[in-house]
C-alpha cells in the first residue's frame, strides 16, 4: 500500500523512482591523432574542447539531461567534485 505522506510512492509511474541510475558528465572532447596518443606518457596534457568555466553536460545513456557547472564539495566532503544544476534540457521532446 502506499505512503500517504510520501508523494514519490503515488502512482505506477514510480514504480522505478528507487532504482539507481548512472548518470555521465561530459567535460569536453578531443580528437589526437592516434600516433599522438602513442607519444603521450606520465603527465602529458590532452586539450579539450572546453574552458575550465563552461558548463558540463549530464548524460543518461547517450540522452542528453542536464547541463551544469563543476564545483569542489567543502566539509567532510573536501575535494570532492560535484555538479551544479544550471539548465534541464526538455525530456518530453525528441533528441537528436
């Protein structure tokens, strides 16, 4: 039966709402050239397509959810990157 007090228990829909979903965060791309990925060793540097202060984008599968920005977790947490929500991306319409 469910929860009254809890709205996440309402309806068949969420059904799914405690099943763990991984979510990927792209920070940028690049394209070497594969002799150059061969050359690479101990700290060498690959450049991406993005600046430090662009916004990172949240992908479920290859979907498209969200957009944000990175930032360091304080406390406990210290060091710990995480993502601020900026932007959700329309889930109703169809991606490309």
């Amino acid at each position: 039966m469910p929860d009254a007090s809890n709205p996440v228990d309402e309806g068949p829909a969420n059904v799914f709402s405690t099943v763990p979903v991984e979510i990927t965060i792209s920070v940028g791309k690049t394209r070497p050239m594969i002799k150059d990925l061969l050359n690479m060793g101990e700290n060498a540097v690959l450049p991406l397509d993005r600046r430090v202060e662009d916004p990172v984008e949240l992908y479920v599968g290859d979907h498209l959810i969200a957009r944000g920005e990175l930032e360091e977790l304080d406390g406990e947490q210290a060091g710990q990157l995480a993502v601020r929500l900026t932007e959700i991306a329309d889930l109703k319409s169809p991606q490309k």
